[in-house]
C-alpha cells in the first residue's frame, strides 16, 4: 500500500512539472476541447470509484479459456469511460471485458485547475476458479 501511495505521490509531482508537455488536442477559444493526458494503469486504478466485474462467458468457460484482455481507455473529464479498444488478450473475452470497462467510474483527474481527458491501460484477468 506505501508503495502505491508513493507512485501517486510521484505522479502527482510528475504530472505537475510536466503537465503541459502531456497535454494535447488543446485549442483556444470558446470551442475548447478538454485537454488529455495519458497516465498508467497503475495510477488511474487509485482514482476508480466504481467497478463492474465482467461476465464469463459459459463458451470461454466450457473452452477453458483464460487469460487477460489489455484495454486502452479514454476516461472523459467527468470520469467516464468513453472510448476503448483491445490492445491485446483472448478475442472471445475481449467483448465481455469491454461491456464490464464500459461501466466503470473515475474521480476525474485535474490539471492546473481544469479537469482533463485521460489515456490509461486497463487490463481485466479472467481466470477459471
């Protein structure tokens, strides 16, 4: 647990000096997109508030099918998930995966002020018990 404290200490830290450099799709004016950012799984997973675990699907069951689906998630400035495609894991729990991240909950993450987009990996395991 100190060990993740720490990470999230130092992030924070990172992310403030080097925030600017992270952000993108920023325009001016009154048609401004929210900025984005991308941080690591490990540090959006402290900011989840809400999470839906996935159904296994009885194929992938019956098959025997294991293993971990890697989601790449853009988490909207309210802390939604609103887009997400599969890096990489079993194409047959790649959907269930994606139902289950859908419904998922951040605390949104603020920039200078301003909350921001973020890029983050989700990996979601499924394993036959």
């Amino acid at each position: 647990m100190r060990r993740i404290l720490n990470m999230v200490l130092f992030s924070v830290f990172l992310i403030g000096l080097f925030g600017p450099a992270l952000a993108w799709n920023h325009t001016h004016g009154d048609d401004r997109k929210p900025k984005r950012v991308s941080l690591d799984g490990i540090v959006m997973a402290t900011k989840l508030k809400h999470r839906v675990e996935p159904m296994y699907p009885a194929e992938a069951r019956k098959k025997r099918v294991e293993g971990t689906v890697k989601l790449r998630v853009l988490v909207s400035t309210e802390g939604a998930v609103i887009q997400m495609q599969v890096d990489e894991g079993p194409p047959m729990l790649a959907a269930p995966a994606m139902d289950a991240v859908r419904q998922w909950r951040y605390d949104p993450v603020v920039l200078d002020g301003e909350a921001v987009e973020v890029v983050t990996s989700v990996d979601v395991t499924f394993k036959l018990k």
